[in-house]
C-alpha cells in the first residue's frame, strides 16, 4: 500500500522500515533499516544532554507536527533548575489529509520511543508520555508491545543501557478531539481535563506546561529522525534536503492521484510537480484529468493551483507564496472536483472540532457551516458569499494568507494569518472559504441562483459509489 | 454493574498509580470502564471519580468533552464512516448516504436490533487508503459500495468479518505492562530534583556538539 522512493540518492531517515516485515519487534528493530535500533540512543547517551541538544539545533531539525519551529531551540526554553521536566509525544494525529504519525506508531514504534528516549535525555526529563490518539488501539497496541519489549531489555526505565540516565515512559491515549493535537490542549488532556488550549502567554509548555512544569511536546515525526540524527551525525543530517529546512519529510499524498500514498521526500529538492506525477510518487492526476487545485499541509493549510505547481516542498517558498507545508498533507482535487462541496467538508471539520473556549471560533465556524450549508441545499442568498468574508475576517482579521492568481492580477499574501482566538483553529477555517471564494466566486453564485445544483451527497440508493478502482 | 469489577478495579489502581498526579488517569480509566461495559455509565464515572479523587461532575466534564466516550448505550459495533476531505473527494458521501439506506437509521442511530450505531466521522488518517472507514476503531480501507454491503451483512450477522472486531468500548488488545517496581523515578511535581545524569553537563565530552 505504502510505496516509497526507491532513490539510493535519498536516504530514508524514518520510512526506513516501513516495508520490513515484523519491524515492530525489537529484534528486527535493532538489525534492519536506515541505522542499527537503539544506536542512536547509545551515540546520544556517550555526550552530555547539552551536547545533545546543540547537536539537534545545529541540524536545524524543524519540527513536523505543522509550526515547524526548531526543535532544538525549543528543549532550550526550558528554564534552568526547575524540576521535574516532562517530555510529551503528540501522537494525536488528526488534520485532514495527514496520515504519518499513525504509520511511524504502528510500523516503528521503537524508533519513536528511541527518539523520545533521546529527547528526555537531553532536556532530563523524569517522565515521558506517549499521547496516542483514542481512534488507533492498533498503534496503541504496537507501542505497548515495543515498550514491554523494552523494559525488559532495559531500554527504559532504570539505568537505561546501563548507564546513569533513567526515566519512565507511559503510554497514555485520548478520546477523540483534534483540538488535543495542540499542545497546551494536549497537556490539559493529559492533566484529566477538557482538551482546550492555554493562553500563551503564560502558559508556554516549555515553562509552565504538565503539571505547571517544563515540558516539552513534540510530534511524533520529528522525535522518530532523532536516532537515524545521532547515529549518523549532523553533517549527514544536513547534506539531505535545503539550508534552512535540512532532512527529509513524510508525505501523505491523498486525493485524485493514480498511487496515493505516504512517501519520504527530502524537503526543497522535490517539488509538487515531482510529487504529483513522477511515477516515483503520485503518477499522474487519475484518468488524465486536469489538476484544479491542491492543499499543500492539511486541511488548515490555504488552497494553492496549477501556477503552485513548481513549488518545492519547502516550508519558506510554500510560507511566501500563501500557504503551508503544515502537518505534510498534500490533497489533490481534479477538475471533477466541486470548490463548494470541498469548501464545506474542510469548514464542517473545523466547525465541529471548535473547543468552544473563544467566541470568534465557537460562533464564527458555526455560521461559516451553516451559511455553507445552505448554499449548498439551494437556499443560499445572494448576500451569503460577502456574508462568509465578514464572518471569517472576524476570526482572522485583514488580508488573509491565499496563493497568487496571475489570470486576476492577485498577489499572494504570505502565511501565518492573524487571530482573534488562543489557538489557530478557528483561523485555520477561513482558509478554505478565502482560497475557495477568491478563485471560484462563480461556483458559489452559480449555486446561490441556479436551484437545479443539489447536493453531491444524495446519491440514490444502490446507485454505484465511485472511487477506489481509479488509484 | 457498572462501577469496576475486582479485577479492573485493581488494573485501573495499577493504572493510576503511573502518574504523578492521580486525576491524569481520568481518560484512561474512562477508557477501561467502557471497555467492560460498552459505554460510559455514571455509576463507572462515580467510580472513575473515586479512584482519581475528584468529583463525579469533573469526570462528566471531562469525559463529555470527547468523542469516544458515549455516555448512553451504543450498538455493537460502532461503523464510523470518515466523510472528511480524503475521503469525500473519492465517494465517503455516497458511501454514507447507502450505509443510512441499508441500516435505516440516519448518521449518529443505532439499528433497531442494537447491533450497529453509524457515524459521519472527521478524518481517522487513513487519507492514502481512501475512502476508508473504522469498525469500533479498526480500519478497513479502500471501501467501495460492494465492499460496505459485505461489511453491514457480516456485522448483522456477527459472522465473516465480524469476529476481527471486538465489541465497543474495547481499546488496545495489548496493554502496557508497568508495575509500581518498574518505575524509575517518578517525582512529584513539588520536588526539586536534578536528574543525575544532568551532572554530565559539567564536564563536556571530547566529542563536543558535532
């Protein structure tokens, strides 16, 4: 299902297992793929945690959960002398389109307690957690395996390859909210709590996070390059990929392609043309369609089309030209594809996953979803299309971050947007509403006065349902 | 019954003994009570409530917050039918809107004889293996409209397929292994203490940051 670039050029930092058979058991763990299991850790734990950590900033390892912020700069926020630190896996992988985290659990769940293993050592850490999302018993099955495994081999807990570092790590998993997936949220639940995030500042994890302690959460990608990082060093790290954004990145590439799938890129050198139709990846836009339009990084990431197309996957280029490589969700929509009906999935998602902690998000995506909706079931008023702008611009206030449109004149605005809420979320709804409004403003109008356009969704009964033999 | 057995009332002591503080236990413990019962009774969130010291009302709080947890009962089998970007863009509507007509019941019921409750669910990352959907959180991927059919006739009849599933409320089949002589060193979050290995930030190695 998972075909992966066979570049010998590319190394794979963390896919390197994904098609060994049994590579969730510690034994293939230690003797296959890109490094030897569990070396990473020994390499790591023959420097000082200081080390460690400037290592980690030197290879610029940018973190893979969608800010992409340094994660070595970030265990460096961690204030000196207070105590204990708490190192906390984000595996709550939920933005639409993004499929990776789960793979990395279930295919390699050593590398991943390996890389937060390595983590904990340099911040000294007294405890990890590992925060899976409630909806995948098979990763939470496979890690709870792998650290059982572990344990025994004295691979966590006390006096961890017998040298003087120890700490525990505990699986721990949510119960379906992707609001979880950011980190203060993440560490409310994880505290017991409703999972609504914390106003930063104060509550900075790296300063005042579990407990009130320092802690660091970091997604479950960026801690799974950590061992391949310290096995093979930084220079090796940062001869894969750009300058400013060195390694590689794991795709999910879904949507209208002939070979969906999740594939390991090195960032900057690819771009989305490369990823679209080089037989490698993607193979083409299915049944010889046109491609109509793309999001580069999950469901919060602005709308980009054909003129996006020689981009590479690189977070600055993606960042200028209005966008966001995000969570490494690229979702492909042919020319088949209806803007509004997509328009209206992506703002349903984010209207239904609201917290509800502030007011321009709880009430702002509701409306955002009704207004849709009724567009939608033909009940759409002529003033509907200014209406979604002005609900959207009171969650994100002025120019909203969108592609270029050449053919219209339109410049592009750069990424991040601005907000009126605690955490990006209800920001995050608007992007499909300006990408899609600012490109194909007909569509809604066609759909506010032409009655005749109905829903997509009401197929009739025992009509055949497309998809699936195409890819 | 709804508050713990004996026997998951000693696994969930086990459970919330792992952290440093008690009430972080809260949603595992949810978890394991509607694994025995299928669903979240307030007798097992009184219960919850007890073991992680706090109040019935905070445990509901919490637990009404999330998805997963469903505080009334639900049918066997949870069908759970992503209908997010993904998916859609390859048919999860379709696929929807005959799961509806097949079970008789529209997204968010349960079927008369309790044995399925459908969903309309966002995103379960499975976005490559599209459209794709969760029988009580097991995937099953690259769903066509025979494929559905198959699927709904295997769980009504508890045969085929069926039998890959456990029932509702039933999380990870294997389960960490961690007993209070296993851990490390757990400190509480009032103490100030230095790891020892911290100690090593004194004295450099040769090696440096590379």
């Amino acid at each position: 299902m998972t075909d992966q670039s066979t570049d010998p050029a590319v190394p794979r930092v963390v896919s390197s297992r994904f098609d060994v058979a049994d590579a969730h058991t510690l034994e293939v763990y230690r003797t296959t793929g890109s490094f030897p299991g569990y070396a990473g850790l020994a390499a790591a734990l023959e420097r000082t945690p200081d080390e460690v950590r400037e290592s980690v900033v030197a290879a610029t390892l940018l973190g893979r959960g969608g800010a992409g912020f340094p994660a070595g700069v970030k265990w460096g926020f961690c204030p000196p002398g207070v105590w204990p630190r708490y190192v906390v896996v984000n595996g709550d992988e939920s933005e639409p389109g993004t499929y990776k985290d789960r793979m990395l659990m279930e295919r390699d769940p050593h590398q991943l307690i390996e890389g937060a293993l390595i983590a904990a050592y340099a911040i000294g850490a007294a405890q990890v957690f590992l925060y899976v999302r409630g909806e995948m018993p098979h990763a939470q099955e496979r890690i709870a395996a792998a650290l059982n495994e572990a344990l025994a081999a004295g691979l966590v807990g006390r006096n961890i390859l017998g040298t003087d570092f120890s700490v525990d790590v505990l699986l721990h998993w949510g119960a379906g909210a992707y609001i979880v997936g950011e980190e203060t949220a993440l560490i409310e639940s994880l505290e017991g709590n409703r999972g609504m995030p914390r106003l930063k500042p104060p509550f900075f994890p790296a300063a005042k996070g579990l407990y009130m302690r320092p802690t660091i959460v970091n997604n479950v990608e960026t801690l799974a390059n950590l061992p391949w990082l310290m096995h093979h060093g930084v220079d090796a790290y940062r001869a894969v990929g750009t300058e400013t954004s060195p390694g590689t990145r794991l795709i999910a590439l879904s949507g209208h392609v002939r070979r969906p799938g999740v594939y390991e890129v090195p960032q900057g050198t690819t771009t989305f043309r490369d990823l679209f139709h080089d037989e490698r990846y993607g193979g083409g836009i299915r049944d010889g369609n046109e491609l109509k339009m793309f999001i580069p990084g999950g469901a919060s990431a602005p709308w980009f089309f054909p003129e996006q197309i020689d981009l590479p996957l690189e977070a600055r280029p993606v960042g200028a030209a209005g966008s966001m490589l995000g969570s490494g969700a690229v979702v492909v929509m042919d020319e088949t594809t209806d803007a509004v009906e997509a328009c209206y999935s992506l703002v349903r998602f984010f209207a239904r996953e609201s917290c509800g902690k502030c007011t321009p998000c709880r009430e702002g995506t509701t409306w955002e979803e009704k207004i849709l909706e009724r567009i939608l079931e033909g009940h759409g008023r002529p003033s509907d299309i200014d209406l979604l702008l002005d609900v959207a611009d009171n969650i994100s206030p002025g120019p909203y971050p969108v592609a270029a449109d050449p053919e219209h004149g339109l410049e592009a605005v750069p990424f991040p947007p601005k907000q009126t809420t605690i955490c990006p979320l209800g920001p995050s709804s608007v992007a499909p509403i300006t990408s899609a409004i600012r490109r194909f403003r007909s569509e809604f109008e066609a759909r506010i006065t032409r009655r005749d356009l109905i829903p997509v969704s009401s197929a009739a009964p025992g009509a055949a349902v497309t998809g699936g033999d195409d890819v | 019954m709804a508050r713990f057995s004996p026997d998951n009332e000693a696994l969930a002591r086990r459970i919330v003994d792992r952290y440093p503080v008690a009430k972080s236990a809260t949603i595992p413990l949810c978890h394991l009570a509607q694994e025995q019962d299928g669903y979240l009774a307030p007798d097992a969130m009184e219960h919850v409530a007890e073991l992680v010291g706090c109040t019935p009302a905070e445990v509901l709080g919490t637990a009404s917050f999330y998805e997963m947890f469903k505080l009334h009962p639900v049918g066997r089998y949870c069908l759970n039918i992503c209908t997010n970007i993904s998916c859609r863009l390859l048919g999860a509507s379709e696929l929807l809107a005959r799961a509806e007509e097949r079970l008789g019941v529209r997204a968010g019921g349960t079927t008369a004889d309790g044995t399925i409750t459908l969903e309309d669910v966002e995103c379960i990352a499975a976005c490559t293996e599209a459209p794709a959907l969760q029988v009580n959180y097991r995937y099953v991927e690259r769903v066509d409209a025979a494929a559905l059919d198959a699927l709904i006739d295997d769980l009504r009849s508890g045969t085929g397929r069926a039998e890959e599933f456990p029932p509702h409320g039933t999380l990870g089949l294997v389960r960490q292994e961690l007993g209070p002589d296993d851990l490390a060193n757990v400190t509480p979050p009032g103490e100030q203490v230095e790891p020892v290995w911290f100690a090593r930030n004194a004295a450099p190695t040769d090696e440096g940051a590379s």
